[in-house]
C-alpha cells in the first residue's frame, strides 16, 4: 500500500472531513458558546469571562471539564432507555446535517443530487431528540416545554422551507456545490435577487434553533429550563452541543443559498481578482491589531500570549497570500480554492451567527403565542408571496425577456407590498381587541 | 455484493423493528421503533436508486407523520392502559388469518418469480436525473392526481382542526 | 441489482406485520401505525418494479400514497383526540357506543 494509492483514494477528503467535523466540532462549539459570552458582555459594557486562561480563552475547556464530571441523575420513574436516547438522536440528526454542506469546492462530505433537501431534512429528526427528551423527563415543566418546542419548530419549518424553495426556484437544482457554482455564473448572491427570501429565511431560522427572541420554550425564567430541565452534565452538553451544532448548520444553508457560499464577492469577474489578496489582508489586520496591543498588556504572560497570538495570525495570511501569488499550475496554487473557499465560507457563517447573537441580545422574547401567530400569520404568507414574486419574477425575465433588474426590482417591491400590507392588518388585529376589552370594561 | 449486504441490513432492521412496533407495550416505545422502520425504508428506497423519494420518506414520513404521532401519543398517554390487556381477546383468529393471507402470497410469489428474473432489470440511467423525472412526471402527465391530493390535504387540514376544537 | 424476489419477500412481511398489528392490537394508535407500516410495504413494492421496469411512474404514485398517509394520519388522529375527550379511552374494544 504505497502512499500514492490512498492519496488518490476518491473517499479521503470525505473521510477526513467527516472525522474533523466529528472531533474537532465540539471543541468549536465550545468556543462559539465563548465568543457569545464575549459578545455579550460587549454589548452589555462588560468584559466576559476573563480568569481562567489568557482572556477567557480557556473557559470552554473548563467548562467541558465540569460537565463530564458531574454526577448523572435519571429522574425517579423516567424511561431510562428515551432518555438516554434523546440527546443523541438530536447530536446524531445535527452532525449528519453538517455533511451535505460545501465549506469548499473540496471540503465537501457528499455531494448528494439532493444535497439541501437532505440538510433540511435530516435537520428536521433533531425535533425527534426534543419531545423525547422532554417526555422522558416524567416531568410536567419539560413536558410543557418539549411540546412548545416542537410546535414551534413544526410552525416556522414551513415557512424556512419555501424561502429555501424560492432560492432554489434561482438556482435550479438541490446540489449544495452546483447551487453556488451557479451564484459564480450568474455573477450576483442570490441575496440580491431574493432579499425578502433571506429575511423570512433569517427571522424562521432563529426560531428553528430555538434562539432568542424565540427561545420562550427553554428561558430560564418561564419554564425553568423546558426540555432541558431534568438533563444535567454530559447529556445537557450534549443537548447543548446539538443546539450550536443546529445555529451552524441553519448559517450554512443561508450561506450557502443567499451569501454565495465558499465565493469571494465579485467571484466571476477578473478585474476583482485583487480581491484575492483580502483574506490575507484582513488576518494581517488581525495580527498588527494584537501586536500593537502586546506591549500593553499589565502582565507579561499576556503579552507573549498577544505576541504569539499576532505570530500565528500572520502565519495564517502568509498560508492565504501564498497561493494567489504562486504561479498558475503549481501544488500552492492548486490550493488556492480549497483555502480561500474555506475562508470566505467561514468567514460569512460567522458573520450570520453573529448577526444571531446581535439580535439575541437586542430583543425581548416573545410570548409563545405571538410567537406563533407571527410564524403562521405573518411569515408564511411572506414566504409564499415572496415564492410567488420570484417565479413570476423569472418568468418575466427568462419568458418575456425583460431585463433582470426591472423585472426582479418590481416583485420584490410587490412582495415588500404584501408583507406590510400583512402587518399592517396584524396590528389592526392586536389594537381592535384592546379596544373591545376596553368598551366591554367601561360599558 | 454490496448492493445484497445493504438490502440484508435495511430489510433486517425493518422487519425487526416491525415486529417491535406491533408487540411493545408502551405506546411511545413503539413509535420509535416505527420511526425507525420507516428510516430503514428510506434506505430501501435509497439502494434501489429512489433518491428523491429517500428524502420524502425522511421529511414527510419520519419528520412530519411520526412527530405528529408522538404529539397524540403525549396527549393522550394513559398510565391505566400500560397495565392493562394489550391483544385482542381473539388474536388467535387474527393469527390464523394473517398466516392463511400470508401463505397465499408467499405462494404466489414463489410460483411466479421465475417470469420475473426473466425480465432483465432496466439500467439505473433510466432514473436518473431523478428529482428531474418525479417532477416532470408529477407536473406534466400526472398534474390531476396532483391536484386531487393538494385538495385531500386541504380537506384533511380542515377536518383535523375543526374535530381537534372543543367548540366548533 | 438485487434480484426482484427478495424485494416481494421483504413487503410481504412488512405487509403481514402490518395486518397482524392492525386486527390483533387493542390500543387504536397502534393500529393506525400498523396501518403505516401496511403503506410503507406497499410503497417498497411500487419502487422496487419502478427500478426494475425502469421507469419513474412507481416513485411517482408511492409519492402519492406518502400523501395519503400524511392525510389519513392527521384525520385519524384528530378522531382518537375528540374520542379520547369524551370517554377517555383509547382502547379499540370500549369503543363501543353505538352498540346497544
């Protein structure tokens, strides 16, 4: 078995994709349950976590720790075998989600015929994981929160579904890769054809992971912590992993249906290719920020931590800038895609999952049944004009041959049209019955 | 080779899991392992080229169908019935029956396979580009059955909610 | 491809699982899951001959009775829950009102 044989085996990158994403994927959510905390305490004039480790930055680890060390308690009269079961099925239906999404044109698991369809789909079993678990508590809180839960999450699948399929009806096919290849052809993120798409695809995908300001059914304060209530050590970190494990997989499919996926913006024209260079530019950025700031720090310890912080940044750029300026054809630049795939891909995850984060501590929460009464009255009928929009939007432009943006321009103004119209008869609806209750209280 | 070894594991998992459902005695436990024979399925329809239907299977039947069952089945979980008799108190007829319909089938199947083998299977390119196909063919010569079931749907939704109203 | 027998054997038993599930059981969410798994039997039938026949047309009707099954799932439901508001019960056997 020489060397060359198992390079050249079709099912390597797969495999090592499937085994990075299996092993590495908790220690990421870790510390994207970190950066929240971080972002958090930003927002709010605070610092964080800041002891254990250099800036916080050992807290997850810390945290994990804990976690597997904590006693196991099965509640009196629970079905043992659901739940131990539970947790894994929602892990298990998250992690196999993570595997039809194209980090790079290489970075692939699968390129399935129905790759988003599978992404959905399978991303729909994690409800499984939430009722059994709930139900297995033998408790009424979880009970009650489970089913909150699921409903939920039922409500706002349909309409995350038919934004998706609005965003298909452009793409024309359910291949992960082939949908951003065809972003790259048609040279424009399907973002801006379909902006009411992402927005309602936005707005369903808090609510499908249950974040804030949709996350009454595990809120602290309204239900202790619903499903979640009798779990405790591993298989809350469990449950919590396949919580973040979701976030990242609803970021992928708007990233890769909306954003335009692994592509650098302007991916099809060549007078942008200095674009190229930005990824390196930007980590750059990153590693002068930290080496101006080391010699700032109070104690020494964190300012070797700053400086090698800054060397590894820019290390990183070297690895980005190294393939566009390697000449065409060699190993280095036969890289290029992979890398700067990868980077454009994870760099616009984050940003989506930030904008979650932003959002999760800008809004109060919503009460459960505003919650849905906004997903069955208001963000479905969206979404079907917004389906609607586009396909006569593309029967004007490939059928009667208008341009793209005249006819694109007039149905998003339409869809825009009927979503106000929407809430305009939403809130007539809420302020008429105040203003029964307040004549029937006089009368 | 490895197309026998997957039809063995799924069809496995799916009488088993059959048998399961119809003889466990705690409702939900009997939901899961339906769950799971429908899963199996999924992967039947998988092996034998059926991609699209693969993904139907898992959204519709095990994501929509078996969430809705587990719903009712919390609803109307009874502690009483747990304990109670399960099977009928005639299921030895019921046996009977079943092994009479069974054996005849069994028969049938036997006797006329030969004809079938006879019968070269088509290629597999003759599914493909599937998701295409089942569209074409579920909008084009098939677009009247279509419509009849969007309309039972419609008629389904109407009855499920005004019988599932306490006041109508 | 598998050879067409072995996919007839694996729905026949689905199938009579099936059947022993639906006259044999008291509890009336079992037996509208044995009702499933009838429809799931029949659905690998109509794939497998779809595969072998080579043609689209056996996906396109298991289609429909996937459908079928969402519809009559939904109803059925709904039925056991106002029953079971009634009389609370959802044994098939003290479904017996209409007797006198």
């Amino acid at each position: 078995m020489d060397l060359n044989a198992i390079l050249q085996w079709p099912h390597l990158v797969p495999l090592i994709c499937a085994l990075a994403i299996v092993l590495v994927l908790p220690l990421v959510a870790g510390y994207i349950v970190l950066v929240e905390r971080k972002v958090m305490a930003d927002m709010q004039v605070r610092l964080g976590p800041m002891r254990v480790g250099p800036h916080g930055l050992l807290q997850p680890i810390a945290d994990a720790v804990k976690l597997l060390l904590k006693e196991d308690i099965i509640p009196e009269n629970a079905d043992r075998y659901i739940f131990w079961l539970a947790p894994l099925i929602s892990v298990t239906a998250a992690m196999l989600a993570l595997s039809a999404v194209p980090i790079g044109p290489v970075f692939l698991i699968a390129d399935l015929n129905i790759g988003l369809l599978f992404i959905l789909g399978v991303g729909a079993l994690g409800i499984f994981g939430i009722v059994l678990g709930g139900w297995a508590s033998n408790s009424h809180y979880s009970l009650l929160g489970a089913l909150r839960s699921a409903a939920q999450l039922v409500s706002y699948e349909t309409s995350a579904g038919m934004a998706v399929v609005g965003a298909l009806l452009l793409a024309g096919t359910l291949s992960t890769r082939a949908i951003v290849e065809r972003q790259a052809q048609d040279g424009v993120w399907f973002l801006f054809a379909a902006p009411v798409g992402f927005f309602v695809y936005l707005v369903a995908s808090i609510a499908e992971t249950n974040r804030a300001p949709f996350d009454m059914p595990e809120a602290e304060s309204e239900l202790v912590a619903g499903y979640m209530t009798e779990y405790s050590g591993f298989r809350w970190a469990l449950y919590f992993l396949a919580e973040y494990t979701n976030m990242i997989v609803v970021a992928s499919i708007a990233t890769t249906l909306f954003l335009g996926g692994y592509l650098r913006p302007f991916a099809g024209t060549p007078i942008f290719d200095f674009l190229d260079y930005l990824p390196a530019l930007l980590i750059l950025l990153v590693a002068g920020y930290c080496f101006y700031r080391a010699p700032k720090q109070p104690v020494s310890v964190q300012k070797g931590f700053m400086a090698v912080v800054g060397l590894l940044c820019g290390g990183m750029a070297l690895l980005l800038a190294l393939p566009v300026a390697a000449p065409a054809g060699s190993f280095l630049a036969g890289a290029k895609p992979g890398l700067h795939g990868a980077f454009w891909f994870l760099a616009k995850v984050g940003a989506y999952l930030y904008v979650f984060m932003w959002l999760r501590f800008t809004f109060p929460r919503y009460r459960f049944d505003q919650l849905m009464r906004l997903g069955w009255q208001f963000l479905l009928p969206v979404s079907m004009a917004n389906l609607a929009g586009i396909a006569a939007a593309l029967a004007l432009h490939r059928g009667l041959g208008w341009g793209v943006v005249p006819s694109f321009a007039l149905t998003t103004a339409l869809t825009v049209a009927a979503a106000a119209y929407l809430v305009w008869i939403g809130e007539k609806h809420e302020v008429g019955k105040i203003g029964e209750e307040e004549t029937a209280g006089n009368a | 080779m490895l197309d026998l070894v997957v039809f063995y594991f799924f069809a496995a998992l799916a009488v088993v899991s059959a048998v399961l459902v119809v003889t466990r005695r705690n409702v939900v436990h009997s939901a899961i392992f339906l769950a799971t024979a429908l899963l199996a399925t999924a992967g039947i329809f998988l092996s034998l080229r059926a991609e699209f239907l693969f993904i139907v299977q898992i959204i519709l039947y095990t994501g929509g169908i078996m969430v809705l069952y587990v719903f009712v089945i919390m609803l109307v979980n009874l502690d009483v019935a747990l304990h109670q008799v399960q099977f009928n108190r005639r299921w030895y007829v019921a046996l009977l029956l079943t092994v009479v319909l069974g054996a005849q089938a069994f028969a049938a199947i036997l006797v006329s396979r030969q004809s079938l083998y006879a019968l070269p299977p088509a290629p597999a390119q003759a599914l493909e580009p599937n998701t295409e196909l089942v569209a074409w063919g579920l909008f084009h010569t098939y677009v009247l059955p279509f419509e009849i079931a969007s309309v039972l749907l419609l008629v389904a939704m109407i009855g499920g909610v005004v019988m599932a109203k306490k006041r109508i | 491809m598998v050879p067409i027998g072995h996919y007839l054997f694996l729905s026949l038993a689905l199938f009579s699982i099936g059947i022993v599930g639906v006259v044999t059981r008291r509890n009336v969410i079992i037996i509208l899951m044995s009702i499933e798994l009838i429809l799931n039997a029949v659905n690998i039938n109509l794939v497998a001959f779809s595969r072998l026949v080579g043609s689209v047309e056996g996906q396109i009707f298991a289609i429909f009775i996937i459908t079928d099954a969402a519809a009559e799932a939904a109803v059925g439901l709904g039925i056991i829950i106002a029953f079971f508001r009634n009389r609370e019960t959802v044994l098939a056997d003290e479904m017996d009102i209409l007797k006198w």
